[in-house]
C-alpha cells in the first residue's frame, strides 16, 4: 500500500514537528490497511482526531459558533461519497463512507447526514469546539440576527484566499493505491467566519477529491475557487494524459492560479508514484509504504 496525507496548505504552522509526527502516524496507519478505501478512511481519522488540523476536533467556528464537518471519498470504479453541514461528527470521512456504502445517493447533508451516521455506526454529538477557537470566535463579537446581518459580520473575516483573518486551510486529505486501484478522500471543518451553513469546495466531487482508475487527487485551500476550476478533476485528468504525479500536480496548481489568483495545494497519486504543489506558505505531507 502506498499512501499520501496533506495536512492543509497555508501558513507555516506553529509546531511543524508534532504537527508532522501526527501526520507520519496517520500514514503508517493508513498504509497497514487492506484496501486503498481503508487506507484514507484511517489516516484521515487520525487527522480527524487531532485538533492540530481543521477537521473533525478543533475545525473552523462558523458565524452562529457552530463547527460543522464536511468529507468526500472516492474510488478507482467511481463509486462516491460525501456527507457535509454536520454538527457534532469528529469522523467526517466515515460518514461519507456510509453515503458511498449504504445509499444511493452522491451528497447527504446538515441533521440528515448526522442522522443517517448514527444509524450505521458513526459516532455524533461530539464537542468538536477547542478551547482556542471559541477564545477566537468569542473575542470577534459573534453577530446576532438574520442571515443577512451575519454576512454583513463576515464581509471582512472570510475571505476567498489568503486573509489571514481566518487562516483555516488545514484541510485533510488521503490518496492511497495498492498497484491495482486508488482512493482518493477529503474532511475538513470548513474556513472560520463562514456563513453559517456554508459548504465549501471538500464534499464536492472533482474539487476538494476526485478518483479514477488512472490515480487520485486531494485538495486544500480556498474552497470556493477550488470549487471554481474543479482542481482535483483537472490532476487527475493531467495523470490519465500520461503526465506523472508530480507534472500533475504541478501543472494542476500551475493553471489554478492563473485562474484564480488564489491560494491552494493539491496532493496526487498515480501509478508512477505521488506528487503534490502547493503556492502557499507550507503545505505539510507524508508518504508511507507497505509491502
């Protein structure tokens, strides 16, 4: 098995070292798995668990203080899952999973989503609101109201790309391939200050994840123009080309941002060996291997 993990693409973090070591953990993990789908699905909970990442613990406050996860999963036959808007899910990935497995539907989404979770297993109603981001959210004057007065609060705390306001693109995601087929999965706790509700580039097929049996593709950074040029469909189309991984992912991100002018990085797997880019800051990684 060979396995990728990002952990998000944007500032340089403030504790590189532990931050990595949870993602080697999560690689190892995902590498001793039977199954490329097994191997994501693993290594992201990891993340998922860690509140050094925004996904599942510790993910971004939405403007009614509310952390809701999203997740997406693909693979290889282009089976897909995703499950988003979910209040009080640590284990967004496995909820998506539970979409792709269990139904026959693409995108199940806010109490439904956590409903449908708990009657396959899938722990709920967890506190996923750390210490340091209800300091943070609190210390912005959370708006009251309408929706419209939220938005009139956000205008200057979200932003497409690059704000350092809220600087959430700690974003996780998994590539995995067992030399015969690939799975490709994304969670997150979406970007701090959003709208509450709103759902970003992560659950949706072809932007935060996108699988094929030519490789995979993950994606992190600002969603909505991630969303806007489909980033991760574009490298995985780029590795059925006959690019490489890495020429993917370069190429990927390359064309992203003449587009957008945006901030993102993109991790690849493919039948050569894996890849990532990124025009952020940092953009942390780990590759594991199993015979």
């Amino acid at each position: 098995m060979r396995v990728i993990l990002h952990g998000g693409a944007g500032g340089a973090p403030d504790e590189p070292e532990p931050r990595g070591a949870v993602l080697d953990e999560a690689a190892e993990a995902g590498a001793a798995t039977a199954t490329p789908l097994d191997a994501v699905e693993t290594g992201i909970r990891v993340l998922e668990s860690s509140p050094r990442f925004n996904a599942g613990v510790g993910g971004a406050v939405q403007s009614d203080g509310v952390v809701r996860t999203d997740a997406g999963v693909m693979t290889a036959d282009r089976a897909v899952g995703a499950a988003c808007s979910m209040p009080g899910v640590e284990h967004a990935v496995s909820a998506a999973r539970v979409v792709m497995e269990e139904t026959p539907h693409v995108l199940v989404s806010g109490e439904h989503a956590v409903e449908l979770a708990v009657d396959f297993g899938v722990e709920t109603g967890v506190d996923l609101l750390t210490d340091e981001k209800r300091e943070r959210y609190e210390a912005e004057a959370p708006p009251e109201g309408s929706p419209s007065e939220h938005l009139e609060w956000l205008e200057a705390r979200f932003g497409s790309g690059g704000d350092a306001t809220a600087p959430d693109h700690d974003t996780v995601g998994a590539v995995a391939t067992d030399g015969e087929t690939f799975a490709a999965a994304t969670s997150t706790g979406g970007r701090s200050f959003a709208l509450a509700g709103r759902v970003g580039d992560v659950p949706q097929v072809g932007s935060g994840f996108f699988c094929t049996d030519a490789g995979g593709a993950s994606a992190t950074g600002a969603g909505e123009d991630i969303t806007r040029v489909t980033l991760t469909r574009r490298a995985v189309d780029l590795l059925e080309e006959g690019f490489d991984a890495e020429t993917a992912a370069d190429r990927a991100m390359a064309e992203f941002e003449a587009v957008t002018g945006s901030d993102a990085g993109v991790i690849v797997c493919g039948d050569d060996g894996v890849g990532s880019a990124f025009n952020t800051e940092a953009m942390q990684t780990s590759v594991a291997v199993s015979e």
